[in-house]
C-alpha cells in the first residue's frame, strides 16, 4: 500500500520511510521505554531496599552491642558493680562521693570509652539515681511510663531496649540524633541489697546519621523507624504527616495518593528489635530522571530521522571520539597516571566535561601532594609534643631530689620550700584535667603564699573566709594565684609602716560561686587596672607576667562558662584592690575535660 507505483518517487520514498522505518522504531522505542520505566522503578525499590536493610543491619548491631556492654557492666567482677552502686544510695555525701568515683572508673574500665555512650545511669527504689558521664534529661516519671522500663522491671536480669527520637542529655553534640536505651532490673541474686530499681545504659546511635545521609538522595525517599505497634519512633522528615491512617505497614510495599501526588512505601522490619523502618519516595522523584531520559531519546530519535545520514557522520565525528578520548583518560587515572590531559574537542558541553575532567585530576594530584604534607606535618607535631613532655617531668623530678638532699640533710625550709614549688608547678603541668575542686585549688595558694612569704620576709599575711559547701566546686585551675600575685607584687610594694593583708571569700548563692580576693595595699589608677586587665605591656615595652596571668584568667574563665561567668575588679589609689568573681557551680568535672 506505501509502494503504490503511481505515487511519485518523493512520496512513495516518504511512506515506504515512515512504514518500514518510523513506525517499527517508535513502536521498539515506547515498549523499551514502558520496559526501562518498570526497570527503573523496580531497581531504586532495591536500592532503597538495600539501604533500608544497611539502616536495619546497623541498628541490630547498636542493640546487640549495646545490650552485651549493659550486661557486662553489670556482670563484671561477681557484680561489683552492683554493690558498690548500690553505696551509693546514702546520706553520706562523703561516702556517696567515694563510691561515685569508683563506679565511674569501673565504667571507663569496662567501657571502651567512645562517643556513643551518653550515659549509664542506677535508679535507686527510693526514688535517688546514679549517673555517669552526663546525667539524663528524662524525668523518673516519663522513665517509668517507659514500655522498656516496664519490660526490664517484669522481667529482672533480662536487657529490655527502647528507643527516643531525640538526644537524653544537655550535650549539643547528640542533639537531634537517635537515642538507644538499655535497662536492666537487678534480681535479688544480682542486687542482694535491694536497693537498685534498675541500671540504665544510653547510647546515641548511628542510624539516625545514617537516615539523614539518605534521606538526601532523593531516589531513596524519607526514611522513618516505627516499632512493632506500628507507632514511629524516629522521623528526621516529617514524613511520618504524608501516610494514611489507613495503611498497614505489614506488607512490604505500598502505593497511595496524598496532597494529589503518588506515593511509594517501602517496609522493612529489623529482626532483633522488630522494629520497623519505613522508606517514603513519590513516584515523580522515581521517574524524573526517567522522564527527562525518555524525552530526550524521543527528541534525538526524531532528529536523526530528519538529518539521517549527515547527523550520523556529524555524530560520530563530533561526540564519540571526544567520549572515547575522555574514557580513555578516565582508564589512565584509573592506573594512578595523574598527569593525564586530554584535549578538548566536540560540542560546549563536552569541552565542558574535558575540561571538569582536566581540572579534577589537577586538583586531585594538588590535594594528595597536601594530604602528604600535611601527615608529615602532623608527624613532626607529634613528635615536638613528645619531646616537649620531657622537660616538665624533668623539673619536677630534679626539685623531688632537691627536697630529698634538704630533708637527709635537716635543712626543712628549703625542703619546705621545694615541697611548695613542686605542688605549683605539677598543678600547671597537669594536663588531664581543667577543673578540679576549691579545695585542692586553695592549697596549691598555700603553697604559692608561702614561697611569697619567705621572698617578702612575712610581710604580708592571707585571711580565709571559705563555706564548708564551696569546697566541693569545681573551679578551673589557677584562677587565685594571679589574682593573689597582683595584690602581692602590685598591691604591698612600697607599704612601709602597714602590714599588708588579704581576704579571701568564697560563698555559694543561687547557683553560681562567689569568689572574693581584697587588699588593703595601695591600688591602682584606671590606666594600672586596664593594663593588667588586657595583658598590655607596660610604657617600659615589658609585658608583666602577673598582668598575663590575669588576662589569662579572663580568658579561660570566658571559653568554660560564656556569658554565665563574671571578672571584675576595682581599685581605690592608696586604699585597696578587690577582686570579683561569679562562675556556676559544677560539683562533677565534666567528662570532656
């Protein structure tokens, strides 16, 4: 019918074109594209399934793991965990105190210590609880509300787990994340004091990370956890507003409409927890890019049909031989040759991508060569670090000799004198810790005032007024004895008939720690006090170690409290110099520290 003799050359050409050429391919081209559609669709469904199952692996994991560190915290030493939590539970705060600090090394011995665990907490029966590392957000009362809590209590020596959408500690770190906890309730045979109501480990776990990684692939939808009841327990999205009431999430997949869109869930259970993780992504990110391939097929299949044979050679020419030279660079960075280039030819956009691709391996090479530096760099670091150790714990250990001659040899003071020097100086090389409590702070002072009283022959003399309570708080250390210093070096030089003395207070008041240091020596001019204040030199171009000290102090007291910290100071010329400052109370160095 299309080779209709009568019909002229042209148009017989144009039928026999359309009949035995365009209709055949448009037919292979709309099947292959309803075949591709159904490829593509069930292989993102497997990529989501894949991810969803990497999601379950890693959360079965976190609560295998979990679970077993729980037990074996418990478990360790014949209980001795137990018992000595279970000391804790007293009146006695000195006591309370002692075994707190053994529980918590016997928690950083039998835990590897890492950054997800957030805390380990005892919950007494009488409503008191121990903690850990950092203490928990949640009330007793939403803990007991708990289908986990709940769980352990009926069933004791068993590791019962739940899970929190949100961090369960004040550390900013963890905010936003998904929290793992693990209780366990003591029998009589584990707790033969009946004091423990249940043990408690809390974990920041990695899935919420994980979730949120794929939660920006699109192909991959939003991920939600729902628990066996079907409640969601974790949702980073909100998606958890896009599913219908009415959907079971028994089957493994679903198909919906909402807000006039399509839909596709995708459901996974996790075989330890039965938890359930749910996969949400529209049809139009399924087939987007599907779509846009579909129509650009269908737009190049038309235009060959128009340009035929001179499209076929311009093709050829223009497009395959650049991506065949681009491969043929890709092999060679492949191999580890870095320096390849290749030219640039063809179309814009395949110059573009030459050209990217040029640019990517300069780059390439330009970051490994500063990744090596930058480990020879560390490398050398760690090595000056090293070495820069031994010179404290030499010092320390040439005045233990001093002190020892002194002492075999009946000359105390000087013993005396080197006992006090050595106190100061393994205080400031002590590098474990930031904070430590008054106490120990107020006498490395005594140590300090001592050595200052044989250099200013008693001259000076120090008063107290300390609260029994303030003893415990934590301050940073070596906040007094600039403070004290500047009253001694600044304040008494040139007192010639009146003794010069210093009151030291420390009262605790809503919270915060209120210390005092106050001299009666000769005071300073505002342009005296700001000097110290700032760590300035003096007109002499010297800079005062004793003005660094104090803006030392300054400086550390802002980076460990913010805003919450007060340093003051005011001076009357020939009067007086009083000293002010206002931190929170801390009573437990953090563990950061």
């Amino acid at each position: 019918m299309w080779m209709n003799k009568k019909q002229k050359l042209k148009a017989s050409y144009y039928n026999s074109f359309f009949a035995l050429i365009v209709i055949p391919i448009l037919l292979i081209i709309l099947l292959s594209i309803l075949i591709i559609r159904t490829m593509m669709v069930d292989s993102a469904v497997s990529n989501i399934r894949r991810a969803q199952d990497n999601i379950a692996s890693t959360l079965g994991g976190e609560v295998k793991d979990v679970s077993l560190r729980l037990s074996h915290f418990v478990y360790v030493n014949d209980n001795e965990v137990i018992k000595n939590a279970a000391k804790t539970n007293t009146k006695d705060v000195a006591e309370k105190y002692l075994y707190t600090k053994i529980l918590t090394e016997s928690f950083h011995y039998a835990m590897v210590p890492v950054q997800d665990i957030l805390s380990a907490v005892f919950y007494m029966k009488d409503g008191d609880h121990t903690y850990m590392k950092d203490d928990i957000t949640l009330s007793r009362e939403e803990l007991r509300a708990s289908s986990w809590y709940q769980e352990a209590l009926a069933a004791p020596n068993v590791v019962k787990v739940g899970f929190y959408d949100r961090s369960v500690t004040n550390s900013r770190k963890n905010a936003y994340t998904l929290t793992i906890a693990a209780g366990l309730s003591p029998g009589m045979d584990v707790d033969r004091d009946g004091v423990i109501e249940m043990t408690a480990l809390f974990v920041s776990s990695r899935t919420g990370g994980l979730i949120k990684d794929y939660n920006k692939e699109r192909m991959l939808g939003t991920t939600m956890i729902a628990d066996k009841s079907g409640k969601i327990i974790f949702d980073a999205e909100g998606t958890m507003a896009l599913l219908p009431r009415n959907i079971s999430l028994e089957q493994p997949k679903f198909r919906y409409q909402a807000n006039g869109r399509r839909y596709m869930g995708v459901v996974t259970e996790e075989p330890v927890t039965g938890l359930k993780i749910i996969s949400v992504v529209s049809y139009e990110a399924l087939t987007r890019s599907f779509n846009r391939t579909a129509a650009v097929i269908v737009a190049v299949t038309l235009l060959l049909f128009a340009l035929f044979y001179r499209f076929s050679s311009y093709f050829l020419k223009s497009i395959i031989d650049p991506i065949h030279h681009t491969v043929e660079g890709m092999k060679k960075v492949e191999e580890g040759n870095l320096l390849v280039h290749v030219e640039p030819k063809g179309q814009e956009e395949l110059r573009l991508m030459i050209h990217s691709f040029n640019r990517m391996t300069r780059r390439l090479k330009q970051l490994i060569q500063e990744n090596e530096e930058q480990q020879q760099k560390k490398h050398e670091a760690e090595i000056r670090a090293l070495q820069s150790q031994i010179n404290p714990h030499f010092l320390v250990n040439s005045l233990n000799s001093i002190r020892f001659i002194a002492q075999m040899s009946k000359y105390e003071s000087i013993a005396r004198m080197a006992e006090a020097l050595i106190k100061i100086l393994s205080c400031s090389f002590r590098s474990n810790t930031g904070f430590y409590p008054l106490k120990e702070e107020l006498e490395v002072l005594d140590s300090f005032i001592y050595l200052m009283k044989i250099r200013y022959s008693d001259g000076f003399d120090i008063k107290y007024e300390i609260e029994e309570s303030c003893l415990s708080c934590l301050v940073p250390r070596l906040i007094l004895q600039p403070v004290v210093e500047n009253s001694i070096v600044h304040g008494f030089s040139g007192l010639m008939d009146e003794m010069g003395i210093i009151w030291l207070t420390a009262r605790e008041a809503d919270g915060f720690l209120f210390l005092e240091i106050r001299d009666n020596g000769k005071g300073m001019s505002e342009e005296e006090m700001s000097r110290i204040l700032n760590g300035e030199e003096e007109k002499e171009g010297k800079k005062d170690h004793v003005s660094i000290g104090i803006t030392n102090v300054k400086t550390r007291l802002t980076l460990n409290y913010g805003e919450s910290c007060e340093f003051e100071m005011e001076s009357g010329e020939g009067r007086f110099t009083r000293t002010f400052i206002r931190i929170p109370i801390r009573r437990k160095e953090p563990e950061d520290q």
